[in-house]
C-alpha cells in the first residue's frame, strides 16, 4: 500500500482551493504599500517616509471564546475578534496598523469554513485600515477536532518615535475618558463557559430577556475595533492624549497600571456608564466577586483614554461631533491602586 | 459558591509567574532597536535609517510535530522550529529578521513548560539576530489537552526596496546552490506520523541504527536556521543573488516555482547530495511515492539560492572559506516544470 500526504489527512489541494476561495477578500484589504502578491515566501510592505520610525507590533488569539463560534457553527466573526485584539493593542500606543497575518490551525482543512473565517478577518482588517498580508493556514490532523481550530493574528504599526504613547505623558489629575465595548471582546471566556455552559447548563439557543437575543448571539459579540475612532483622535490631539489602555484581560484592574507611571493610580467611577446587561447576568449566574468581574472583564468599557484634563472640552466636542458615544470615567491619582466605585456590580 | 476565574482553569499568577521566568531569556534576544520592556501593550523597535524600507513578514506554526514533542516530553527545542519556520521564510526575499512574536496557547499554563519552550523561542532568536519583542500564552482550558499546546510565531524584517529578492533576476542557466537541512524541519509530520506511529507502530523509543539515534530524537531534530549563513551572503553578494527558495511544505514541486519567473522551471539533480537516511527510511516504511517525497520534505535540502553562473565560482569560494557545506543541485531551465532526476530515493 503506497502511503500519501493526503491520506495523512493533509490535503494540499484543499489548501490551495482555499487559497483561492480567500483571495479576493485578501487583495480588497491591500494598501498601496502593499507589494507583491499572494504566494510569495513572505508578505512585504513598502514603508512611508518617516523621521524615526518605531514599528509597535503585537500578537494575540481568540481563547476560548473559539468554543462559542464552534457550538453556534458561526465563523465568520471570530476573524474580527482576532484582529481587533491585536490592533487594538497596538493602537494603543500611538500606532496606525499597517499589515495583519494570521495563524489558522484546523483539524481539517474545509475550503468554505477557511474562507468564512479569513473573510471575518479580511472584513476586520479592512475596518481597521490595515492590509491582510501574509497568513499561514495549518491542517493539523489529530490534533483539533474535525470542525476546530485554532487562530492567532499578528498585527504591526508604526508610529513616529515622538508621537509614541508611553506613560510619559501621564500626570496626576489626567482625565480616563471610557470608549464602550461591543460586550465581552475576547477575554474572560473560559469563566463565560463554565458559567454559562456548566453552571447554568444551556445550550446557547436560549433566548434572554434582558439581552433581547440568545445568550449564544450574545457571546458571539465581535470584539470591537477602535482604530477608525481612535486614530484620527490621535492624529488631532496628539500630545493632549497622554495615554491610551485596551482593556483586555485582565480587566480593569491589570491593564490600567500599563498605561501609568510607577506610583500613579487610577479612580474609576462606574456610575459614569450602564453596565452591559451580559456582565451584570455572569456576575449573577457565578456569584463572581465585583474584583474578580473588574479583572477578567472589560465590563462595558473596551478602550480608555488618558487626556489632559484642560483638554477634555475640546476633545468631548471632537467626539460629539463625530458621534462617538464616550464617558468621562475617572482620574489619574497618586499612589498605585486602581479604585473602582459605584456601577452596576454587587459588592 | 464564587466562581473566579482562577476555577474555570486560567491562572493569572501561573501566567505571571511563567512571564517572571522568561524575563531573562527575553530580553538576552533584545537589539539597541527594542524600545520599552516586557509588559507593554505593542512590542516597540524602532527601525534604523533606511532609503526605501520594505518590512517584510512572515508567520508559520510547527504543525503536528508538536506531537512528537509531547511524545517525548521534551519542549526546548520546538520554539527553534517555530522561529526557523518564519525567519527562513522572510530570509528569502534578503530581508534581514528584525523581530519575532511568538503564540502560545496551552491547555494548561505550567510555568516551567512555557519557560523551556519560550527559552527555546529566545535562543533561536538569538542566533538569528531578531529580537523577540512580544508573545501570547494563552491558557486554553478544555482547548488542548493539559500537557499539550500550539505555538506559532511571526516574524518581521527589512530590506531595502531595491535589494528585495523576487523573481525579476532569475534567467535561465542560473546555478542552483541547496544548503543542507538538519533533517524533516517542520513539514510532513502528519503522514511521518501516520507511518512511524501507525503503521510501523514505533512508541518513539526505538533505535534505528542507520539514523544512530532513536526514532523520536531524529523527529525532534529541530529545523536549521538559514540567518546567520545566508545574511553575510545576500550582504556579499547583493544582485549576485537572484533568488531563494525556502524548501518548506510543498516541497521541491511547490516551492521552487515560488522563486521563478513564470514559464522558468529548474533541473533538479538530486545525485548532487546524499539524502539523509530518515527520508529513505520514511519512504521505505511507508512505500511513498519519489514525487510525493519530493512535495512533501525537503529530501535533505532546506535552503536553495539560485545565483548567476559566473558568479559561482566567488560565491562557492566564500562558502567553502566560511565551512559553509552546499552542493551544486540544478539548474533554471525554460518551461514551468521541475525535472527532479538521479538522487537516492527509489522510483
């Protein structure tokens, strides 16, 4: 019996009617510093002219929250999740994402369920400004489920070395002004589960009032991409914004601190925007601790600006104007603890 | 009851304590370029003068030869895989490796296993001159088994624009020079499973005489990194160089083509080298077919530059003053097709 690589359970030819299913999608996203084409050995992309260029890069996947899109056979959003962890993180210091790659790992390797998955992320990158230049689809056999995978993204920036945010900038009495988040983001889900899944036992189809959609639909959420807000904030504001947080996880409590320097703290007051329903129903449904809430998730508030707080009039007015919905949500205060008052959560 | 996050199976201070142990390792990678520390949103490097910088990026995974990994319980060397799959891939457009991310998602996070695997990242990193300047480890509680993980990495570089290496300089009658791999690299793995698991039923243990070591030692060989040979040559010999082939999955058949004009082929002649045992064993356990092993493995040649004929004498020169073993493996020829003749695999 002659063996071969596809008996193995990798079908090559799958793979390049993949990529060919995914191709469109990719070139839609391309800049015009995009060189090349799909197929070479590396993505490549021509740099603008810059004085001193810092690339901001960052990497991140999707957890669990993976479970969700399996369990509702829904895959065409998880692409944005992927993304938007990973620009947001990057956005955060300043930077304009220019390229995103992505690492898909699936058990086997299904045309049509890659080019949903890779459109979401394409759809992502295009939201974001960013080119989709490179990827790596891996068929691995044995290792996930048929119907499972696996994704990570890798997204790079740039940004001028004196426009970079650091916490430099930051000073006492700086205003956080709070960006709401779609819902859960892509953090947390590995509690979101075993309180939704084992504890309350559903299934996923349930239908909850206070979301007014399945509980499925609602863990479904993409994670929302900020940097068609937050760039052009940057770019107006420049050094008035003196630092910048994703709220990822480890919540409030752990990405606040990244943002300040040693010594400094943060006062949030989270009577300043309504809770999302989703939080206030996981803290219920797990009798989870206020603290444990504000450390794994985002609790309604997905990005935070730190502004000096002469600024904060003009840049309320920028956001206004624009429609962006914001909420003044606390200080920058001495002393390194984040104190976390009032809102929607039990003590 | 309380649930925390801690229960669901993510532990932050494992995660804290895992990031605590690589620390050193990490930063042993850094170049004067890393801006900032571990612990920033975005890894931050901030690129030298260049007149038109082309980045150029890359991301790979190691697929299921990871299994062989966990079969052996041994974790220090699959970071080298990760890290090689990527900067070899970058390499061949004459971009130099700048930096490198690495994802990780564990079933269960055990610090001193994410410590000897992201050791591994660190030093490969290190030999390649990229500075490892982010990561992820996830913990995938129900995702992947408790001792098991996926890891894939990104890698980013820089050339300048008018040093790429594309297909533009290849003409017929260039020399193809291969440089020996250290063995099956990273591409293959599930049928090399399929045929030393399955059908010769191995545990791993079994020492093959013609290989001088265990099956399993010989699966784990980790992939070569092409950086430190190919950099100072691509340096040296700038448009000498017209082009470069990762041998990566897809073999001789897939990759080849990659770095050719369109209608350009290659003449293989696989007498040129001594193919390394394990492939012959492979083929010979499995009753693979030559063509499939030459679209499956890199057959014992990991890296091909294609260069101008009147040039190999200078270029054949400076690898042998520098040890640097190669072996004159074919030619480009007209006609989109590669002719793989002789060599030491059976009909």
């Amino acid at each position: 019996m002659q063996m071969t690589y596809k008996d193995s359970g990798v079908d090559i030819d799958a793979g390049n009617k993949s990529v060919q299913m995914i191709k469109d999608a990719v070139k839609s996203t391309y800049r015009p510093e995009v060189l090349g084409d799909l197929g070479g050995f590396g993505g490549l992309f021509a740099l603008k002219k810059y004085e001193n260029p810092v690339l901001v890069s960052g990497t991140d996947g999707v957890g669990t929250k993976l479970k969700i899109a399996f369990l509702l056979n829904k895959h065409d959003t998880i692409g944005q999740d992927a993304v938007a962890m990973c620009v947001n993180d990057i956005l955060v210091q300043g930077a304009e994402p220019l390229f995103f790659l992505d690492y898909l790992a699936v058990g086997k390797l299904i045309p049509e369920r890659v080019a949903e998955i890779v459109g979401g992320v394409a759809r992502a990158c295009k939201d974001s400004g960013c080119a989709l230049i490179g990827g790596e689809t891996a068929e691995m056999n044995g290792f996930y489920p048929e119907g499972e995978y696996d994704i990570a993204g890798f997204a790079a920036g740039v940004v001028e070395k004196n426009k970079l945010i650091t916490s430099e900038r930051v000073k006492i009495g700086d205003v956080l002004i709070g960006l709401p988040s779609t819902g859960l983001h892509s953090n947390g889900f590995s509690l979101v589960r075993k309180i939704v899944f084992e504890h309350k036992n559903f299934d996923g189809t349930e239908f909850i009032p206070e979301l007014g959609k399945t509980i499925g639909e609602e863990l479904l959420t993409p994670t929302k991409l900020y940097p068609k807000i937050c760039l052009p904030l940057i770019q107006k504001f420049d050094e008035k914004i003196h630092g910048m947080v994703h709220i990822t996880g480890g919540g409030f409590y752990d990405n606040i601190p990244r943002a300040l320097p040693k010594n400094f703290g943060a006062e949030i007051n989270a009577d300043a925007w309504k809770t999302p329903e989703i939080f206030k129903l996981l803290q219920s449904w797990g009798n989870v601790a206020r603290h444990e809430m504000y450390r794994t998730f985002n609790c309604g508030i997905g990005m935070i600006l730190i502004v000096d707080k002469n600024s904060l009039p003009e840049i309320s007015d920028h956001l206004n104007k624009n429609s962006v919905e914001f909420y003044e949500v606390g200080k920058v205060v001495e002393g390194a603890e984040i104190k976390i008052k009032g809102g929607d959560l039990l003590d």
